[in-house]
C-alpha cells in the first residue's frame, strides 16, 4: 500500500500520567483495586521489579489516550479505561485491546483498529493513540443495484444513518448501502445453488466457532435458547454447520414468522425439515418451546424483527426505542435455559462462519415487569454488538424502529 493510499488517522487522543501516582496506587491498594484498572496480561508484563509503576504508568496513560478518542461516550459514562488494555505482539510492539463494548464503539464508529505509542522518564508517562477508520469494500454489482434496483433504498439508509449517522460520514453509509445490495445479490445465488451441493461440499463451506460455548450450555440440561438475527446467510451456516454434529439432529428447532410469498416459506421450511430442523411460528408456540426446552432441545431465536403488542415492548435498540418481543426474556426468566447470542457471517473466500457467543445472563429483578424489560435490552445490546460485527451482512430492509404500541401496518 502506498503512502496516499494508507489509511489517514480519523482521531488521536494523547494523555500523560505521573508515575508517583502509580506508585502510591501500588502501595495502597489490593490486587483486587488494580485488576479493576489492568487486565491479567497487564500486571504481568509490567514485571514486579523497580520498573513495574513506570510500565503500569505508560499502561494507564494508553487507556485514557484511547477514552479521549471518543468524547461523546465518554461523557455519558458509556466508555471507562479498563475497556482497553496494552499488550505486545509477536514482536514486542505496544497494541491495543478491546473488550466487547470498547469493540463495538470502534464498530458503530466505522474505525478498524487503535495503534499507540508509549513512552516515559524518570517522572512521567506518555501516550499518543491513532484511530484508523474502516472503509467498506462495495462489489461491482452493489453498485449497479443500489441505483439500477433501489428495493428499500430509503429505508435502508434511513436505517444506516440512525445507527452510524453521528459518527460516520454519509460517503461510509452509502457504501454500507451498496455492500449490502451486493450481499442480498449473493443471497438469492446461494439460495437456489445450495439445494445442488453434495452434503461434504455444504459441510465444507461452514467454520463453527467457539463451539465450547453452545456445549457447555447445551450439556446443562435446560436446554438452549439461540438468541440471533438475519445475519449473513443464515440457513447456509446453520443447516451445514450443524450438520458436522449429527449428536445435535433433531434437536434444534427455529422460530419464525412466514415468509412471503407462501410458496418460499413452504420451501424454505422444506429444507430445514429435510436438514433435521424444527420450525415454529412466533405466534402460539410458547407451550411447545417450554416442551422442547425441557426435552433439553435448542430453540433459535430470531430477535431483529419489529414486535408490536402484546408480543412487544419499546426497548432501546441502538439509542432508539424499538418494539421488541419480550417472549425470550419471559422463557429465559422462568426456565433457566442460557441464551446464547449466535450469529453468521460469509468470509471473502464465500465460506461461512457461525460462531456461538458467551450466555447473555437475565436480569433478576424483584418487580417482574422491570425483570423483562431490563432482560429485553441485554438481549438487545448482544444483538448489536453482532450487528456492528458485519454491518453489510445484517437485513437493513426491516423497518426494525418502530413503537410496540404502533399495532400492525
């Protein structure tokens, strides 16, 4: 890459610390007070010789540098120094680190990555971070479709701009736009050329990732409710992924709502069925869920689509009150079964990932009501933080922010 086609630093963030003040955090307070502050890996690079408080210094001085770089949500407390963490590569050099919501503001603000650099003296540490900006690849044929084909254009962007419109520019939204037409383009090729694919060619198209996390939730015995949206194509990943583990036919089953026209869901369910899969519609099927749960089976849930009531509640999705169904966190709440956030996502090699993500807990609440609520937002935050993952693989197309109490239409 040449030097004008490098990626320009969107934001820089500087700060400077006191190496005293480490040191007199170092001897007054515990372990416990410093790991709040440093990860695991921090505390142990930094040594316990007499270069430990000026290696610790640097550290903090790196995180606060990497908080500044986002104002906005720093402001309102939705971003704290313990997000980031220092650590070297496999050459020695400082990087930076993020935890999962540290990651998904790099996602929501289009930025690929944080570089850092550190240095100190004999009384002070100093560190400069760099936030480099991500820049969508947009195919041939996203371009053509999104002015030759506007399905939904509006919509879409309309979408796009309440999630990213505060801190990416309209040019990065426009090519979200048209990598997702590239990506509905690609969906309906894969839709008819999968049927055509022997069972060892479908298999090898799927990578499963963190499966340690579906087996120990799968082998409590309560069953397991698959919290995920319409993210890349779904019935490629899940249909041959799930397939390199016949201990698990049979036991999974999706619900959903019908799709249009009539004789798409009938081919659509046709094929789950044919996989080993169970479907369900939305609507009426509370006392075979709770069944199947209780058989120890896996229940997915698609959580994207708009609900309105009685199956809905406005909760913030985004920033943005969203009427979103309150069924998975009544089931959560009542059976105990662990909800796992999944999601799937097609690589530039056209392979697939489904990848399963750590439980999202319920919130125990003594007001039942505020239980389901304050569940329902925890489910919606996981949902964004995998939407954030792959932006052009989610459905932009759903008119998803709308109130509960809007009823149909």
């Amino acid at each position: 890459m040449s030097a004008a086609e490098a990626p320009t630093p969107m934001r820089c963030g500087i700060d400077s610390v006191e190496i005293a003040r480490i040191e007199r955090m170092l001897g007054e307070s515990p372990g416990d007070d410093l790991a709040k502050i440093f990860s695991a890996q921090e505390l142990s690079d930094s040594g316990s010789g007499p270069g430990r408080a000026a290696s610790l210094a640097a550290r903090y001085a790196a995180k606060e540098a990497c908080i500044k770089l986002f104002p906005r949500e720093l402001a309102l407390g939705q971003i704290e120094p313990a997000q980031f963490a220092v650590e070297r590569d496999a050459y020695g050099a400082p990087q930076i680190v993020c935890g999962a919501n540290a990651q998904a503001l790099l996602d929501r603000h289009r930025l690929s990555r944080i570089t850092i650099s550190l240095t100190h003296d004999r009384t002070s540490a100093s560190a400069v971070a760099l936030a480099l900006p991500t820049t969508t690849f947009v195919p041939l044929s996203g371009r053509i479709l999104f002015h030759a084909l506007p399905f939904r254009r509006r919509v879409m962007l309309e979408n796009l701009r309440r999630v990213f419109g505060v801190a990416v520019p309209p040019n990065e939204i426009e090519r979200l736009a048209q990598a997702h037409y590239a990506h509905l383009a690609r969906l309906g090729i894969e839709f008819f050329k999968f049927r055509w694919l022997s069972a060892e060619r479908k298999r090898a198209l799927v990578r499963v990732e963190n499966l340690d996390a579906f087996i120990t939730a799968f082998r409590e015995g309560k069953g397991v409710l698959i919290l995920t949206g319409h993210f890349g194509n779904w019935e490629v990943a899940t249909v041959a992924g799930i397939q390199n583990y016949p201990e698990v036919h049979g036991r999974f089953h999706f619900v959903r709502r019908p799709i249009k026209p009539r004789w798409l869901d009938q081919l659509v369910t046709q094929r789950f069925n044919r996989a080993g899969f169970g479907v369900m519609g939305k609507r009426g099927s509370l006392d075979r869920i709770v069944e199947r749960l209780e058989a120890g089976d896996v229940i997915v849930f698609p959580f994207d689509q708009y609900a309105h009531r009685p199956d809905g509640i406005d909760v913030e999705f985004f920033g943005h009150p969203a009427g979103t169904f309150k069924s998975l966190a009544i089931i959560a709440l009542a059976t105990g079964a662990p909800v796992l956030p999944a999601a799937s996502w097609r690589e530039p090699d056209d392979r697939h990932v489904l990848r399963f993500e750590e439980p999202v807990a319920p919130v125990d609440h003594e007001n039942v009501n505020e239980a389901i609520r304050s569940t329902t937002r925890a489910f919606n935050a996981a949902l964004e933080r995998l939407v954030l993952r792959h932006p052009e693989q989610w459905y932009w197309v759903h008119r998803r922010w709308k109130s509960a109490g809007r009823g149909r239409g």
